[in-house]
C-alpha cells in the first residue's frame, strides 16, 4: 500500500479477522433450521441462506488477512475499524434477509445495521409468519451488538497492539472503570454477567409459560436493549393474545431492560456484595431519579385521562386497582424501553393511548438513554448530568466573579476542560445530525415535524420506537432509510468513527 494511506494494512487485516468470526457465527441459526425444519418456511432455502452467508464472510475475511498484513494500530485506527467493521459486518448480516426472505438489499442491509447497533426500527412485516431462523438470526445481532461485537473480537487484534485502544474507540468512555485487572479479565467477566443475565431472563420467561423460542428472542434482544420481537405487534402480542401471564411478562422485561440499561461494573459491585453501587457515583443517581420522575409524570397523566384519577373525588364511583395498576404497567415499561432504547412495546407510543405530555417527554428520554457502560444507546445519562453540572457552573461564576475558580468535579474529582469540550461537541454534533435527519424525513415523505424529527431520534439513539407507524417506515423514501442507517451507526458509534471514514488524513 502506498505510503499515503499506510493504515489502511492493518484496518482491512482486522476487519477480515472480524468477518472470519462473523462467518462462523452465521452458522448459529442453522440450529433452529434443524429444530423447525418444514416449520413456517424452515427448510433448504433458510439453511442455504445462512450457509452461503456463512461462507460469504468467511472467505472475504480469509481473503483481507491474507491481502493485508497486521501493523501497529493506534486509536485512530481502532476507530476507523470499529466503522468499517460495523459497515461490512451489517452487510454479510444482511444476507440471509435477501436469500431467505428475498428482500430489496437497502431493506436487509437496513434491518442488519438495525440489529447490530440495537436500534430496533424495523422494516419487516409479517413476523409472526416467518421463518424461525431469521427470527432467531435478528435477535442474536442485537444479543452481539449489546456489549459491542467488536469487543467480542478483540483477540482478533491483539497482536497488532491496539486492544486497549479498541476498547475505548468503540464507545468512548467518560469513566473507564474496570472491575479487574487486564483487559481481556475485564471483557470475561463482562460477558458472564451478560451472558448469565440473558439465561436468567430466558428461564423466568419459560416459567410465566412464554413460549421457550419466544423466550430466548426476547431474553436475546431484551438485555441487549434491542427491541426486535419475533412479532408484529412487539410485548402487546401477549396481552392481545390473553396470555395468562401477560402481566407478569412485562414486569419481567422491564426488570431486565433497567438491568441492561445499568453500566455492567454496577452490576459486578452489586454481584460481589458493595451494594453501594446503586446510590454511589452522580450518574446512578440520576438513572433512578429520572426512572421516578419520568414515571411519575406520565402515570398521573394517564390516570387522568382513563378517568381513573378522578374518580377517587367523585361519588358512588368505585375506583378500580386494576385501572391504577393498569396505567402504570403501560407507562412504567414504555419509559424504561424509551429510556434504555430497548424499543418494546405494549401499544403504539405514537397513537392516542398516550397524551400530548407523554409524547413530549417520550422525545426527551430518546436523547437521555441509558448509563455508560451499559448496551443502551442515547447520549448517556452521565454526559447530561456533566451538562447539567457545567450550566450551575457558569451560573455560579455570574453570580461571583468571573475570576472565581470553579472546577467542574464529578464524584469528587475534577473533569477534565478535553472532556468537557468532547461532551458539547458530542452534544452539538447529535443535536445537528437529529435535526438534519428530521428536515430529510420532512421533505422525502408525507411525515408532519414531530413523525419527522422522532425518527431521527430514534435512529441516532438507537432506540426503535417513534411516531411513525411500522407501515409507513417500511415504505419510507429510501433516501431516508439511507439517511437513518447512518444515523443508528453514528448514534452506536457515538459520531466521531463515522465521521473519521470520511477524513482522507485518518487512513495515513
């Protein structure tokens, strides 16, 4: 390689590596192929789909290590594969959809990159009526994508010397915390904690009598704060269906989706008995405050509005718990899988269920999302609390003297003047690309200004859910399905290895 664009070597060295494994992984939903062989379209066209598929990223991959020989990489390097690989990974996930399903290759490539990056927007219908192993197969991105499939990879790179910088790259870290020494002990224990808490979902899913395939999509996509359901209509299925169970299935997968929404070291304090982990740092606080306010607000308003609220005030009306009870299960596990962008439903958020407050604040929640460190996208729960203390900052300095000495500390330590600026640049560059894909949205489609901007919402924090209806995203310009896959990448991605991709000077 001329020695203008020297890294290019060892990005496409290691994305082969990365596809290598994906092709092996592709042979997963070769299992349920097996299991509902003649089942709902199971058969030779599924199981040659993800052979061919598994072959496809296999060989390529075999083909750049060989090309491409492995150097030293730096962070700027780890960046630039972390795009890439994530590019080329949701393309070889993309072909099943095609072989199997016969699918446009813009509408697979859209629901792979969905997957990958856990956003959980959807251009497929007819769920309940396909194939198991495609079911199974979106699933199990998501489940990759959850802690990063790319630090799935990571032995991959470890001879090029740049693992600690991949680890970083991917999703940068405001608090680098490790919960032992070593990278690869710390992706260990990371992964039994993630992999132990999808076992656990699968187990009390079967035992509220949730079919076991049902079980292990949604244990799969729920940690992974996902969202694909292997049905149309998402968590509601069960209610419409009248479940037994249907009540205590969405306490369940509320539970779990605060878990995946929670940065895994809170878990492994907690799992080795420092239960101050809960209460102890700035942003698991505002995690839980914003959990009860959110609710609050939004369980009054449909108290309101059922008639429910009012009814403790007005005579000879029996107040029902199955009313109180009902409005707060409907919002409780609408805000939690808004708020870790998971991306369930029980009913449509953008239909007249939900009032004109709950909306609004269903907007603020995309840009919230969950902590640091956990598999939830957003702008993260730590960046708005570092926003927020930055604003009392700058009040306290008016108030004073602009002299005055006034550290922005987190946790009491002070944050760094790089990482301030890396925060609001961050936010500015989020706020520009949900406005952009908003303003595309408006003009390629029939969409109004709050269908138009959620969208973008939805696809920069990787949430799912929005106020445009699963029909009219599937027929949504192609423009703007183009323009929402950038969107769920750059939001998985959090902007900047994107936006390396298109900087000549990053691959020198």
């Amino acid at each position: 390689m001329r020695n203008g664009f020297r890294r290019v070597n060892c990005i496409f060295h290691f994305v082969g590596g990365l596809l290598q494994i994906l092709g092996l992984i592709l042979l997963f939903p070769l299992i349920p192929v097996l299991i509902y062989w003649g089942q709902k379209g199971d058969g030779w066209l599924s199981a040659a789909a993800f052979a061919l598929s598994a072959a496809v990223s296999f060989f390529l991959g075999f083909f750049l290590r060989l090309k491409f020989k492995p150097q030293t990489i730096d962070t700027t390097g780890s960046m630039l594969i972390c795009a890439l690989g994530w590019l080329l990974a949701s393309a070889m996930g993309a072909l099943p959809f095609v072989i199997a399903l016969g699918s446009n290759c813009l509408d697979a490539y859209f629901e792979a990159m969905s997957g990958f990056t856990t956003t959980g927007i959807t251009v497929l219908s007819g769920l309940d009526e396909m194939p198991a192993s495609i079911l199974f197969w979106r699933a199990l991105t998501q489940w990759l994508g959850g802690v990063g499939i790319l630090s799935f990879f990571l032995l991959i790179i470890s001879q090029g010397g740049g693992a600690h910088h991949m680890f970083g790259a991917e999703s940068h870290k405001i608090s680098s915390g490790r919960p032992a020494p070593g990278l690869f002990n710390t992706l260990r224990i990371l992964w039994a904690i993630y992999a132990a808490f999808t076992a656990l979902a699968t187990l009390i899913l079967v035992i509220e009598k949730m079919p076991v395939f049902d079980a292990v999509c949604h244990a799969l996509t729920t940690l992974s704060t996902g969202g694909f359901s292997p049905h149309d209509s998402s968590i509601g299925f069960y209610r419409l269906t009248n479940h037994p169970n249907y009540r205590l299935i969405e306490y369940t997968l509320a539970f779990f989706m605060v878990l995946g929404g929670i940065n895994f070291l809170v878990h492994y304090r907690v799992l080795t008995r420092d239960f101050r982990a809960l209460w102890d740092n700035i942003e698991i606080r505002y995690w839980w405050r914003l959990l009860a306010a959110f609710t609050a607000l939004i369980v009054l308003e449909q108290l309101y509005r059922t008639g429910a609220f009012s009814a403790l005030f007005a005579r000879g009306r029996a107040v029902r718990l199955s009313d109180f009870e009902q409005a707060f299960r409907d919002s409780i596990f609408q805000i939690v899988s808004i708020l870790t962008t998971t991306g369930f439903a029980t009913r449509d958020i953008g239909s007249d269920y939900f009032g004109a407050m709950s909306k609004q604040l269903f907007l603020v929640m995309m840009v919230v999302g969950g902590c640091v460190g956990s598999t939830s996208g957003g702008f993260k729960v730590l960046r708005v609390a570092i926003l927020n203390r930055l604003m009392f900052r700058e009040l306290f300095k008016i108030r004073t003297s602009d002299r005055a000495s006034a550290a922005l500390v987190i946790d009491k330590r002070p944050v760094a003047h790089d990482e301030i600026h890396r925060v609001a640049a961050l936010f500015f560059t989020w706020m520009v690309l949900v406005l952009l894909g908003g303003a595309i949205t408006a003009l390629l489609s029939n969409q109004g200004p709050l269908q138009s901007i959620s969208g973008m919402f939805s696809a920069v924090g990787n949430i799912g859910p929005c106020y445009i209806s699963a029909a009219d995203m599937i027929n949504i310009h192609p423009v703007v399905k183009i323009t929402y896959i950038l969107g769920m990448l750059a939001g998985r991605l959090e902007i900047l290895p994107v936006l390396l991709l298109f900087s000549a000077k990053a691959w020198r």
